[in-house]
C-alpha cells in the first residue's frame, strides 16, 4: 500500500548510489509550526543515528583513523572534547537543544546559544543527556 507524501508529517530523503545522490525530496510539515519541511530544516536524529554513527566510529578506529581519546577543537565549545566526551554525553555541558528542534529554530540559532554557554560540569566526570552534541 502506498501512502500519498501529502498524508505524513513530513520529512526528508536521499538515495545514494556509488557517493552521487541520485534522488531527493522533502515533503509534509514539522510538529510544531506546521512549516513545510525543506531541505534546510534541522530534524532531531534522536537515536535512530546512534548505532550508524557507532559502527561508522568503530571502523574507523579499527582502520587507525580515529582516536576515540584524542581531544579536539569543536567551535561552540570553551574547551576540547574527545569523540568518547561526545558519546557518552559527557563533555560537560547542561545543554536541552532537543526543544529548540522542535520549536522551529534554525541549526545556526541552537548552535549561537550554546556558543555562549560555560561548562556546568568537570569534562568527562558527570553524565547530561543531549542529542545536539552528538549533531556537532
């Protein structure tokens, strides 16, 4: 049974064959808003990125590519975090952007907010949950 594009909330697509996009469309409305859905909306991933980013990571740590440890420069960021910081949610910030998401506001506008913030926690030592920090 094929559902009518027009009938979803919306949301956006691409195929990819051999590194080319060979089709793409977006259609429906966000949540919140009701704004039709572009090629520039900011969409949360929540988890469903997760384990395609894990496997990713883990290839290229097993390649010698990546350093899971090795501490790098993020702008937004006051200090450096690791892709281990990242992951496990532990860069230090206390930082909610997942109701900005859905509110509308632009990737720019999230990313300017938490430019400002200062670290609440010591890096690496306490645990906040936030998808924009796996986003970056």
């Amino acid at each position: 049974m094929e559902i009518d594009k027009k009938d979803l909330q919306g949301g956006a697509m691409a195929i990819l064959y051999k590194g080319k996009v060979i089709y793409q469309d977006t259609f429906g409305y966000s949540k919140k808003g009701g704004k039709p859905i572009t090629s520039s909306t900011f969409s949360p991933l929540a988890s469903v990125s997760k384990a395609v980013t894990a496997v990713a990571l883990a290839q290229l740590v097993e390649t010698g590519k990546l350093d899971l440890e090795q501490l790098m420069d993020i702008p937004y960021l006051k200090h450096k975090v690791s892709w281990k910081h990242l992951l496990s949610h532990t860069t230090g910030y206390r930082f909610l952007g997942n109701y900005m998401i859905e509110k509308g506001m632009l990737r720019n506008e999230i990313l300017l907010k938490l430019g400002k913030l200062k670290p609440s926690y010591t890096l690496g030592k306490s645990h906040f949950y936030s998808n924009i920090f796996l986003a970056l």
